[in-house]
C-alpha cells in the first residue's frame, strides 16, 4: 500500500487510537520477557497453565474460539513461547509446545465449565493480556492476578442483572410494536423465568428443563393476557410476548457466537454449539407447546398469527427501546456502567440501519447483516476508544436483533400443521442469525484494519 493511500488504509492508527488486547495480539509479537529453557518442564507448564487460565475466561464470557486462541498464543509468546498453539474443541481446551528431538512434548488441556457470564471479568482479563503483552507484568504476578479475578464476586447483586434481561425483553416487545403494557408483561415474565431457573440451576436441573420453564412461563403469561384483554381496548399479541422471552432465553446461548466460529475457521467448536443451541431451543418449544396446549383444554387457542406484522410504534420509540434492550443485555451480563452505556449507544445505530434496510425493501437478513457490520465498526471503535473489549459493545448491540419473532412463527407453524410458512419462517430466523454473524464479524475486522499500525505489516 503506498504512503499517499495510507491515511485512508488506516485511519484509527493514524488519529492515535488506542489499540485494544486483541490489536496488540495479532500483531508481530514483542521479545519475549526471557528466553525459555524447554527443558525446564515447571517453567514451560507456568505459562501454559496462565495462558489456559486466560483463555478459560475469555471463552466462558461469550468470546469466539478464534480470538480467544490468538490471545492466548500471544501470552504464551510473551513470556518466551512464540511456538505454542491452542486447540479448541467446544468447551475443551489444549496448548502444547514441541521441544527439542527425544524430549516430548508439554501440553495443558482445561475444560470450560458453565458459570455466569461476567463482563466485568472479561474487562480485567483483557487489560491483563494488554499488561502481558506490552512487559508490564511477571509471569507470577499474572499468575496471581488471573486467580483473583476468577475468584472475585459479581460486581453487583443478581437482582440487577436480573432485571437487565427484564428490559432487554420489554425493549424487545416495543421494537416489534407492542403496547406499553405487553412490555411491562414481559418484563415481569422474564423476571419470574430467571429467578425460576435460578433455583433450579442451583439444584442440579439440566439447562434443557431450565429452557423449558422458561418457555412454558412466556406461552403462559403471553395467552393469559390476551385471554384477559381479548375483548378491551387493550392491544396484547402473545406473539410479541413470546418473541421477547425467547430472545432473551437465547441470548444466553451463543447463538451467535456459534455461526461466528464457524466463519473464523473452528468448525468442529461451532458444530458443538450448535448441537446444544438447538437442543435448548427444542426445550423453549417444548415449554411454549406445553403452555399452548394447557390453555387448549380449557377452550382458550392462541390468536393466528400474521406472518407480515411487526407492529407501528413510532420510530423515536423503537429507537430508545433498542438502546434499553442493549444496555439490558449488558446490565444482564455483569458489565460496566461504561460498557452499559456504549452497549445501549450500539443498540440504537444497530435499529437505526435495520430500520432503513427494511423500509427501502431490503428484507429482515439484509438488514441484520448491515445493522451488524455497523454495530462491529461503531462498537470496535467506541470500545477501543474507551479501552474495552470490542466484543461487550457489539455482541450487546446486535441482541435486541436476534430472531426470536421469526422463531416463534415458525415454531407456531410447526405446532398448527402449517410447515411450509414454518420452513419459510424457520429458514429467515437461521439466515438473520447467519448474517448478525458475519456482520459482526466482518465489521470488527475492519476496525481491525484500520487500527492496524505499518509495523504489522513486517
């Protein structure tokens, strides 16, 4: 690239952007701390059992299999193991290093385990691997740092983040045109489903059932108060209801997060998480045919659905209830009061060019897929710009995007008999999750691009 096309090749380098963990990882990797005896097996175990560590944390909070890998290796590379690779299959995760002929190798292998995500862990984290990387922290030192944040408690009490996933849900239910009162219905649905599935969790009970009570409570709760307001002035459609509870049911699942591994090259990772996002939708549809059929017995059938509604709330509203359904997301992930913010600043760009695809006849997945390159780029920049990882703005963003309502008809299609608007339905849901995908994906490698600095060339 020649010097005259430079300014505009990489900009954000240029205006003294910060650079984020993950910029500093895919860059040439500094000289290490010290050179590493491979013949000194606690040495050598030391940094991959911190690299495993760090990477442990990254994945369990939603990062992709890709990033989580490069950072990973960049740690090992910095406390003098340039050579070392992480494989990452599903939940599994293994480094190893060669050594010298006749003496084997040293591998580490870590299983993530299910927890909460924290994004306030992932903050300290990946200011930790910036510290690593620039040589302003020993290998004990960031030993001990790594097991203090593991270690450290929420940031605030479960209630809050509980109440984060109530508003992303009613901020969903008034993006789709719902009446104020069928997203405060939603709100307290949402409330009672994870306090519910609290409990549960706590006693052993496999996420499948949790995903089933979460179903069965969001058919319940949506019928009933159509049932209840069916012949007022009140508008409440049990769809708009049972959209919101199901995207926030998967919002925890990484539905996302699955097609996105598959893009960056971790195809049997993504095929894992695929497998369990489609046997816990299986549990929300279990739940919701359940709550459907119950109300059936007693002569109450949910109202037909038509497949072109969206609702007409005025834009200005759909605009501040994207940004409350971001920032809920986030809230609801344990984030900063920071990242909160910028996640609800996202929300709204993210339905702002969603909203003018669709107007101008552009579809639901062409617009997905602009709103998330757009969320990408803007939260790439806002996160690097504020010293955040650039996946807690963007991921938060494109939430209240999700295809719960797409979901939900064809699910509906599928109980009423009706497979072929299902398929149709089933089939939109799968490519807007395909294009938030690749959209969030694409737009992060741009600000990538323009963050890069000429020294990342060499």
């Amino acid at each position: 690239m020649t010097t005259t096309l430079e300014p505009f090749w990489r900009p954000l380098a240029r205006w003294g952007l910060r650079k984020s963990a993950i910029d500093r990882a895919a860059e040439p990797p500094l000289s290490p701390w010290a050179p590493i005896d491979l013949d000194d097996d606690a040495t050598v175990t030391s940094v991959l059992q911190l690299s495993l560590d760090i990477a442990v944390v990254l994945l369990s909070s939603g990062e992709g299999a890709a990033d989580t890998a490069l950072q990973a290796e960049s740690v090992a590379a910095s406390f003098g193991l340039p050579h070392a690779t992480v494989e990452i299959t599903f939940t599994s995760l293994t480094m190893a290093v060669g050594r010298r002929p006749g003496r084997p190798p040293i591998s580490v292998i870590k299983v993530v385990e299910y927890r909460t995500i924290d994004l306030t862990r992932m903050i300290r984290v990946t200011r930790l691997i910036d510290a690593i990387i620039r040589r302003k922290i020993t290998l004990d030192q960031a030993s001990a740092q790594v097991e203090q944040i593991t270690n450290a408690p929420h940031p605030y009490k479960f209630n809050t983040a509980i109440a984060g996933w109530s508003f992303l849900a009613a901020g969903v239910v008034l993006q789709l045109g719902g009446a104020p009162l069928a997203a405060a219905l939603s709100f307290v649905s949402v409330f009672a489903t994870m306090w519910i599935n609290r409990l549960m969790s706590k006693a052993g009970l496999p996420a499948f059932f949790q995903q089933f009570i979460g179903g069965f409570i969001a058919g319940v709760t949506a019928l009933a108060a159509y049932r209840v307001f069916e012949n007022t002035a009140v508008d409440v459609r049990p769809s708009q209801v049972v959209a919101a509870g199901i995207i926030v049911l998967l919002a925890g699942l990484t539905l996302v997060g699955a097609i996105e591994d598959a893009i960056t090259g971790y195809p049997v990772t993504s095929a894992g998480r695929v497998v369990e996002t489609t046997m816990l939708t299986g549990g929300i549809v279990g739940g919701i045919a359940t709550a459907i059929a119950f109300f059936a017995r007693f002569g109450i059938e949910a109202p037909p659905i038509n497949p072109t509604f969206y609702g007409g709330n005025p834009f200005i509203v759909v605009l501040l209830a994207a940004g409350v359904g971001a920032a809920g997301f986030s809230l609801a992930s344990y984030a900063t009061p920071k990242a909160i913010v910028l996640a609800g600043v996202v929300g709204m760009v993210s339905i702002t060019v969603y909203t003018l695809c669709t107007t101008n006849d552009l579809g639901a997945i062409v617009g997905s897929g602009a709103a998330a390159t757009t969320a990408g780029l803007i939260g790439g920049i806002f996160a690097r710009w504020v010293g955040l990882p650039h996946m807690i703005v963007t991921v938060a963003g494109v939430a209240p995007l999700l295809p719960g309502l797409s979901l939900y008809r064809g699910l509906s299609g599928l109980l009423s008999d009706n497979s072929s608007a299902a398929l149709g339905q089933l089939s939109q849901a799968g490519g807007i999750a395909v294009a938030l995908a690749a959209g969030v994906v694409f737009g992060e490698w741009l600000t990538r691009v323009m963050r890069r600095t000429q020294a990342a060339d060499l």
